[in-house]
C-alpha cells in the first residue's frame, strides 16, 4: 500500500526513500549512518542545501549518542557556510556547542580524548560564536539587542575560556575589568588573566 502512494511521487521525481532504523540486518545505527551521509550529499551536488542539511540532522536526531553524530553535526554547519546561510550557520553552531561541549550527554558515554577532531571544531565554533556576540555587541545600529548580545558574547567567551583559549579569556577579563555590562568585577577579571 505505501508502494502505490510512493510511486507517483518517484515518476514527478521525488526520491522516496523508506528506511527501517533496524536495517536488513538489524544493526541500526551502525547500516544506517552511511545511506544518511550519501543522501545528504546527494542534495548537497543539486545544491538542495536544507534538504542535505536535514538528512544528517535526521540522523543526528535519531542517534544522537553514536559516535558519527558530532561528525554529521559539523558537515550540517559546514553545508549552511556552503550555502551562505548566516543565520542557519549560527544556529547550527549553538546546537553544536551545546550538544559537544564538554559537559555534554555525548561525552558520558565516549572519551573526549579519542576525538581531538571534535574537541578542535568545538573551541573553533565557541570563538567563533562569542566573536559573533561582540561584534553584534559593538554594533551601534543593534542597540537595542546590547544586553542580550553581552550576555551571549559572555556566554560564549567563558566556554571558549574554560575549553583553553587564551584570547578568550583575556576578552573575557577586559569586560568584566571595563565593566562592559555596568558592573566591574575585577576579582574575576583577575582570575582570568
């Protein structure tokens, strides 16, 4: 019966395609992750960014603690940088973030050592993002979103921080020290230097 409603969309050119998470051989993720990387690149060559986007966060959704997952949530960033999609970039990378930072549900059952590759793309993407936030911060023209750029440039500087980032924490100690959102505290600017 699903054969007789998929059919006309294959003859308009739609891809149909109906997977069972189980595979034919029953072993789930491990089949699975391959036929969602080909699909996603499929769409990506017809330059279908959102739909080669979706096919791996369709996995990362489905298998969020297999140890593809952070490899499939950079290639859906690295897409959306493809596709000049700021926004969906920035997205991507808070989810990324959240999802890979270090205290993280992923890294209770993985050890972060074994993935120097995501650790890497992790510092990447919190400078990135606390970059992104000062710079809105700074913005003359975005004043009205001051406070809550401020709070998420700090946000994001002090995950860089405690990942190792220099730079960040010396950004991080100039606005606490300059009292950048009204308040100095310069005992934790200290600290951080």
């Amino acid at each position: 019966q699903l054969m007789l409603f998929n059919q006309p969309l294959a003859q308009q050119g739609a891809i149909v395609w109906m997977g069972d998470n189980r595979s034919a051989t029953g072993k789930g993720a491990v089949a699975a992750w391959p036929v969602y990387r080909n699909l996603g690149e499929y769409y990506l060559t017809k330059l279908r960014y959102h739909d080669a986007a979706k096919a791996y966060n369709t996995f990362v959704a489905q298998y969020p603690l297999h140890r593809r997952s952070p490899h499939f949530s950079m290639r859906v960033i690295e897409i959306y940088e493809t596709g000049r999609f700021p926004q969906l970039v920035l997205d991507s990378k808070k989810a990324f973030a959240s999802n890979y930072g270090l205290s993280a549900e992923y890294w209770r059952h993985f050890d972060v050592q074994q993935s120097p590759e995501v650790l890497s793309y992790l510092k990447s993407n919190l400078r990135d993002l606390a970059n992104h936030y000062h710079a809105q911060y700074q913005d003359k023209a975005a004043a009205d979103g001051k406070a809550a750029n401020y709070a998420e440039a700090t946000r994001w500087y002090e995950k860089a921080c405690e990942k190792g980032s220099t730079k960040a924490c010396v950004t991080l100690a100039a606005f606490l020290a300059d009292g950048v959102a009204g308040t100095k505290d310069l005992a934790r600017a200290n600290a951080l230097l």
